[in-house]
C-alpha cells in the first residue's frame, strides 16, 4: 500500500557544489581501485601544509564552493534532474513539483512511499530486523547507493531522519532527501496530521528541546510535570488526536477531594485496576504453555496454540475503545457505534469523571488537565460528564487537576509511573517484578505498524529534587521562640521590651527578661531540613563544558556521509540511539561524538560484520583522537565517502597493509 506525502523546501535549502564525490563507477577491479586510492590520496596529501598553516590550501586539493541557481528556471531543472529523472538509486518516486504561489521561496514535492516508515519498524516492529544481520546490511546498501547517487549530482542526501525513509514489506526503501546540511526536523506529528512539513524550518524550535536537557531540567524543577510529560510522550511518537497513539498521563487521585486520594503511582493502572492475583494468572498460565512446549510435547494443538501465547501482565496503556469513551462527549454517534459499542445506548458510557477513573484500566489523557469542554456534551441523550462537587465548574476542575499534578505529592513519585510507561520497568525482570510486562514488546510481531509502546528509558528515572519548598527562598525561614516559662503574666512579648518615657521599665525587670530571652529555645518548624539545599546540589548533574565549533573547511560530501553514519547506528542500536534527537542546538562534531561513544561502548556486544561498517563510517579510530573532521585521515586515507563504501573491496582494512607497503615505497 503506498501512500503521498509532501515536503516542502525552501529554495535555500538545496545544495549544489562545483565539485564532484568519489567516482567509483569505473572501478571493477583490486587494481583500479588501488590506483583510484593512489590518485586520491595524492589530491588529499595536505597533512603537513595543515599542521603548518592549520588552513586547507594544497594546491591540488578539490574545492566544494557553493554553486548558486540562477533564477528558479535552473532549480526546477536541476530537481527534476536529480528526482523526476532518477531510477533505481532509492529515492522515493515524485509526482509532482510546483512552486508556491502566496510564497515564491518555497516549493512543493509530492512523493509516493510506501506507508511506513523505517521509524516505524525499528519502533513497533522491532522484530522485523532482529537477529538478522543480512537485513540491515541489506538497508545500509540500499542508503549508500542512494547518497552515492546524489553526490554523483552535486547535491546532498541531507539530515534526514529515520521518518524520511520509507520501507515496503520486502525492505526495499524509498528514500526523501533534504538537500542540505542543516539538522531540522519536522514537528512531531506534522507530516501524520497533515501530510506536510517545511524542511528546514526549527528557527522556531528551543536550542535545548532534546531529551537529556529536558529531563534535567524537569529533575531540578525548572520544567512543569505536564510539560515534561508531553514532551517525553512526544519523542515516543505520540500524537494528539491519534486514538491508537494519544499522549497519556497518570490518573493521579480518586476525586474524593481536591487534593487527596492519591493514587499509588509505583503501580500500573492496569495493575491497580486488576489486582495482582489476575496479573498473575495471565502471565503463569501463558508460561505453563510454553514451558511445556520446550519440553517437547506431543499435543500438535498445544503447540499451534502456544506459538500465539506469550507471557505478559499488560496490552496496552491507551486502547483505541479506551480513548473515544474518554472523548464520548465530544464524538459523533457514528465513530462511537464504530469502535466502542455496535449499539448506541448511552447509559452504557460512564456518567463521571470519577466514575470513568474507577472504570478504566488504562492511563488518562491530557485533555482532563487542559480542556474544560471534554465535560461537555454534543449528544442529546447523553448528559454532561459530571464533576466532583468540590469542584465548582469544569474550568475550576480542569485548574484545581492541573494544580494537583504539579504538587509534590505527586512530583515525588512520577518517576516511577515514567519507569512504568517509558522506561526500564518494560523490559526484562523490572518488568515482570512490576507486574508490567506489555504484550506488544514480548510477541516478537513481524507486521508494520504505527504505534505502540514504546521504551524511551534503559535506565531508571532520575526522582525530581526540585521540588517545591517554602523555606528554600532568598527569605529565611520565621524562627519561633519558645522560653522557660510557662506562666502567662512571665511570657515575653516584643512590647514589654519598649522604652518610654511615660512607662519606665525598671533595670532589674529588663535584665531579668533579657536573661529568659537568652535562655530560651529555637524551636524550628518540623518539615524544616536545613541539609536540603546541600543535597539538591549534590545531586545535580555535572555541567558540560560548551561546544567547540569546528574549524576545518571540509568537504561536504564527507560531512553528509559522517551523518548517515548516525543514521545507521540509529538502525544498528535502536533501543539505546532512540533518545537522540535532531541535533538542532548541536554542532556535527558534538552529534556524531554521542554516537561514537554509544557505538564504542556496544562493541563487544554488536554483530562484528555490524561494528566494522559503524567503525568505517563514523571514524571511530580517528575520532577518539581528533574532531569530527577527521583530518589529518590515518594512513592519508581520502575523507570517507559513500562512493569508496561501496567500491571492492568493501572493508578498507583488506587494502591498507597494501597502501603502507606502497607508500614506504615512494
């Protein structure tokens, strides 16, 4: 099944450069290829005029200058020189291409892809590539002949992401390129609402809008719960509005009062909802099954049955039923008939919002914190959704909810609801000490889809240390004096100490109070932890040291191919790269260190044939020594480029002992 979806490119954005990539179209053999080598390491012999005026000026060096289009004539000509006409390189068919008429910088390209993304897979359907190296080697290919092919024109593959590239159920990939160099990305969830979004457009984006810096900042109370909360629902995927793939939130309290009825957010809605003695019962039932499949069981029925039986406690956090009974007053009768009841009888659908809580298995939805008209009722026969009746109107609710989110009883105990949903209680044996363990991630499903659950976290959340604290302020706190004395008449008030004229105090009387004054006892309040403070700034992470911008006029085809390099260890390494966002605030060099640091420290544990392509690609070598650039090259290698990835042989480590012996020789 394929699909259309739009790009929209600013004219700026398209790169084209007087230089050529690495043509390796001509070389067949060992020897051409050496002789390729010879000729290129000749071009890039520049190490010691670079150590010597710390410039790129060797005379026979290759130059890559920006070349600009001449009118918009030329751009056309050369998008359709380089999409329309292009056959076979893994790039996505185009339909069409206009230019805008309200906004002559901007043109329109309509392709047809496949419906899924890599994304998709590496997400939802992990299995679809695991324990299978030839299949991953099969998309790295498929990307270097693609990024090959556009070098071959002049242009860039761009920083594209694992959404860019779509795959069919052969995993053949059809790629959308974005011409340039600049690290954007989409909105989330702007190509799924509207089939569209601008490349190159996150001057509106926060510089520090990525996991890490987000997570930080929620950790020292700089960023709300319902902020973080979103966000963290945004890097897994979730879209507003998607019925299988909505934000979720914790149900937080039962509703008997504004603030109280916690909920205990240590434990699952599902396991709240159905008790552990049931949790229990579905997972050790599903592993009788299988455990007496292993046993080699003749029972051809039981085996066929076990195959579809896996051991879990969950499906799922949000269901699609789940979501429209959420929404019943705001949906048409059809949808509901649809996908909740065949039937419509509205008594059927839950009449509060405390009764909905009780009803539900799963988690809630951020539309209980944000909007009043959830309450409100489109249809006839089905009444409003009513409130709890401390709560005055659906607007006060929606206030005084978000009010109980952000308050420390439950600022204290989120993490572990995050460990529950998004992080390392999905997984492993946190998951099965929890009662957690969620069908989608244990039935090794090879079919394509668009959502799921998702884990975002391989470690357990950090707790939140700033929170709230009327003490900890510029003010210092109010100090009560407690004296000796307990008959009222002998209490000391701050007016028995006044001096006047018409009122004399006697010496004896003022040195007998200024003696209880000083005798008497500090009594500090009992919430009061001076330690506190110091123990918020010991937990606090390190600071980083800021980015150094990199220096070397380098050539952009290598750059374009350090980046697909972070590209495949995102394919390579899902689960522990899943984090990592479009580096928008974040220089190359920085981005592709992150990489080589996760790459470098799976080596032992990565597939070798796997580990040799990451290590080639991304100048794990060369990089632990020097920047992103990678100059001077080891052995004076020319910069590594898709074109020299896919020339014979394919592992350059085969032909170096070759290139020393002959280079000692000269």
């Amino acid at each position: 099944m394929e699909s259309k979806i739009t790009y929209t490119y600013r004219k700026s954005n398209f790169s084209r450069f007087t230089g050529v990539a690495n043509d390796r179209s001509t070389l067949s053999t060992l020897h051409d290829f050496l002789s390729f080598t010879e000729q290129e390491n000749y071009t890039n012999c520049w190490s010691k005029c670079f150590h010597k005026s710390q410039l790129y000026q060797c005379a026979n060096s290759p130059t890559f200058s920006p070349k600009p289009f001449r009118g918009d004539a030329e751009l056309l000509k050369f998008i359709e020189e380089v999409l329309v006409s292009s056959t076979n390189n893994n790039i996505a068919s185009v339909l069409s291409v206009t230019q805008r008429e309200d906004r002559m910088s901007l043109i329109d390209i309509v392709y047809l892809t496949p419906k899924h993304t890599l994304h998709d897979v590496l997400t939802y359907s992990p299995a679809v590539l695991q324990n299978s190296v030839r299949k991953i080697q099969f998309i790295i290919y498929q990307l270097l002949q693609c990024q090959h092919y556009l070098h071959s024109k002049g242009t860039l593959l761009g920083s594209i992401s694992l959404k860019d590239i779509y795959v069919d159920e052969f995993l053949w990939i059809s790629v959308c390129p974005k011409f340039c160099e600049e690290f954007s990305c989409p909105p989330v969830g702007a190509a799924q609402d509207v089939d569209s979004f601008v490349v190159g457009n996150s001057e509106n984006d926060p510089p520090d809008r990525n996991l890490t810096s987000m997570t930080n900042k929620w950790v020292k109370g700089l960023v709300s719960n319902f902020d973080y909360l979103m966000f963290v629902n945004e890097c897994c995927g979730r879209v507003l509005g998607h019925p299988n793939h909505h934000p979720v939130l914790p149900w937080i309290m039962d509703f008997s009062q504004p603030l109280g009825g916690w909920r205990d957010l240590t434990k699952s809605k599902f396991r709240i909802n159905k008790g552990d003695d049931q949790l229990d019962q579905t997972y050790e039932v599903a592993r009788h099954i299988l455990s007496e499949t292993s046993e080699d069981v003749a029972e051809t029925s039981l085996k066929s049955h076990s195959t579809k039986v896996h051991p879990h406690h969950i499906s799922d956090v949000l269901s699609d039923i789940t979501y429209y009974t959420y929404k019943a007053r705001r949906t048409p009768k059809e949808i509901l008939c649809q996908f909740v009841r065949q039937k419509w009888v509205p008594h059927e659908y839950p009449s509060s919002v405390r009764r909905l809580q009780e009803w539900t298995p799963d988690e809630c939805i951020p539309e209980f914190y944000t909007d009043p008209a959830i309450f409100q009722s489109i249809h006839d026969d089905l009444p409003d959704l009513e409130i709890p009746t401390w709560a005055q109107s659906p607007d006060d609710f929606v206030e005084q909810h978000r009010v109980a989110l952000e308050s420390d009883s439950v600022s204290r105990h989120l993490h572990h609801w995050i460990d529950l949903t998004f992080g390392v209680k999905l997984s492993g044996e946190a998951a099965v000490q929890a009662k957690n363990v969620c069908l989608a991630l244990v039935d090794e499903h090879t079919t394509y889809t668009d959502h799921g659950i998702v884990q975002l976290f391989t470690k357990p959340h950090p707790e939140k240390i700033g929170l709230s604290n009327k003490y900890i302020s510029s003010r210092p706190p109010d100090i009560l004096y407690k004296t000796k004395f307990t008959h009222p008449e002998q209490r000391l008030s701050n007016e028995s100490l006044k001096m006047s004229d018409t009122d004399p105090v006697e010496i004896d009387d003022l040195i007998k109070q200024m003696d209880a004054m000083n005798s008497s006892q500090i009594q500090l309040p009992p919430d009061f932890d001076p330690l506190e403070l110091l123990g918020r700034v010991e937990k606090d992470p390190p600071i980083q040291p800021p980015s150094k911008k990199c220096k070397c006029n380098e050539c952009p085809y290598h750059r374009d191919t350090l980046y697909l390099g972070c590209l495949i260890a995102q394919i390579v390494l899902p689960l522990h790269t899943r984090a990592l966002t479009a580096p928008q605030s974040l220089l190359l060099d920085d981005y592709v260190d992150m990489v080589r640091k996760i790459v470098i420290g799976h080596k032992y544990t990565l597939p070798s044939a796997l580990y040799s392509i990451l290590e080639t690609v991304l100048e794990i070598k060369a990089g632990l020594s020097s920047s992103v650039s990678g100059f001077p090259h080891p052995h004076n290698l020319p910069p590594v480029t898709a074109s020299l990835l896919l020339a014979p042989p394919h592992n350059f480590s085969v032909i170096l002992p070759h290139l020393q012996e002959r280079r000692s020789k000269s």
